[in-house]
C-alpha cells in the first residue's frame, strides 16, 4: 500500500507542478497568431483585388463581344448591294437616271433681338463681381466690328 500512496502523490505533484497556459507562454501563442494573421493578409488582400479586376473585365469582354456582333451584323448588311443603293440615295440624294432630286431646305434662322447694356452708376459690389458681370454682357452682345455679308447681297 505504501507504493500506491507513494505513486499517486508523486502523480499529484507532477500535476500541480505542470504549467498551464501562463503569462508567457499565451504571450508567445499571440505573438505566432499575429504573425500569421500578418502573412496571410497581404495574399488575401491581393487575391480579393485580382478577383475584383477579373470581375471587371468579364463586364469589359462581354460588351466588346456584343459590340463585335453588332458591327458584324452591319458589316453583313453593307455587303447586301441593295441596301448600299438605298443608303446611297438616301445619304447623299443619288438619283437613277431619268429621276429628277429635290432638295428642300429650311428658311435661315433669325436670332433674336438681344437686350441693350444696363449700367449701375451706383453699384456697390466689390470690382471683381463687376469685371466679372461686365465680361458676362459682353458675351451676350452680338459683335458690332464684325460685318456678316451674303453672297447674294447687291452691291
């Protein structure tokens, strides 16, 4: 009996004096846990990004394709000759021979009448507001230096 008291105190020891997760021991499981984390983050980050820019470019790829279809399909139109003639006539107003072409055009467009200049004698604002204001007006004036003659103006 003595060598089963002497066995199981000694295991009790043993077990008190184990060390558990101390101070420096979880120190040093932190430490390795950031290191990871630390090694694995810049991998990670760029994986995300490469995804990202993939993602990004499948949109590019796919609009180009139907772009590429598109032109194809209007490629395949032009090759038709008839539908060139008809492009052709409606274009540039060919005609076949013996056809007689119109051509109507719009009267010119007459500007409308532009408000005299003001002036404020008794203006308080800084000079940089009326510089600014002046410049504004005079935009909006037609250029009385510039003399616009028609062609078919008598002489």
């Amino acid at each position: 009996m003595g060598d089963a008291r002497t066995v199981e105190r000694t295991s009790t020891i043993r077990a008190a004096q184990r060390p558990g997760l101390t101070t420096g021991r979880l120190t040093v499981v932190v430490i390795i846990a950031a290191a990871l984390l630390l090694t694995l983050a810049l991998p990670l980050r760029e994986f995300l990004n490469q995804r990202s820019m993939i993602a990004e470019l499948e949109v590019t790829t796919a609009a180009q394709r139907e772009r590429v279809e598109a032109l194809q399909k209007e490629a395949d139109q032009w090759a038709d000759d008839s539908y060139a003639m008809a492009q052709a006539r409606e274009r540039f107003h060919l005609q076949y021979p013996g056809e007689t072409g119109y051509v109507v055009t719009d009267p010119p467009v007459q500007r409308p009448a532009t408000q005299p200049l003001t002036t404020n004698v008794e203006d308080n604002s800084a000079w940089y507001e009326r510089a600014l204001r002046s410049v504004q007006q005079a935009q909006q004036q037609p250029d009385e230096s510039v003399v616009s003659v028609r062609p078919d103006a008598p002489r």
